[in-house]
C-alpha cells in the first residue's frame, strides 16, 4: 500500500482494491487488524465493507473515534478519498 493522507473534510472514501474488510456482531476486520464496532459506525463500517465506499454524508455522520480510525486506514493507503 501507498501511504496517503488523512480524508479531506467533505470527502466520500473508497476502499483500496487491495484492501480487504469483513465484520461480525462486534468487530470490524480490514487488512489482518480487528477493531470492536457497535451502534451507528458499526452499521457505517459494514457498509464499506460490502458497498466497499461511503459516501461524505455517510462518513460525516461518524463518531469522532470511528473518522480517526477512518484517517489512520487513509493514512495506511487502505481508504481513499473520493470526490
């Protein structure tokens, strides 16, 4: 993966075509790493994974917690911005 930035304010995410991302009741898994997830960015985060892509209303509605994982995944080059 090529490192990258965290997303810019108003911007949708895109999964890399590499990245890989699963769920279960709990947690969210991308690339080997687990993270626990519940509540609403539970549901945003299973939606990337199957949709791979959130749009920036979607990735606006994020917890704080759950938009820094966002960038940290950004800045790894596992998500991109989009639009």
């Amino acid at each position: 993966f090529d490192t990258g930035a965290p997303l810019p304010a108003g911007s949708a995410a895109v999964l890399d075509r590499r990245s890989r991302m699963a769920y279960d009741d709990a947690h969210v898994f991308i690339n080997g790493e687990a993270f626990r997830a519940g509540g609403r960015d539970a549901r945003l985060m299973q939606q990337l994974a199957d949709a791979r892509r959130l749009t920036a209303a979607e990735v606006a509605r994020l917890s704080a917690d759950a938009r820094a994982l966002l960038d940290d995944w950004a800045e790894a080059g596992w998500v991109q911005a989009e639009g």
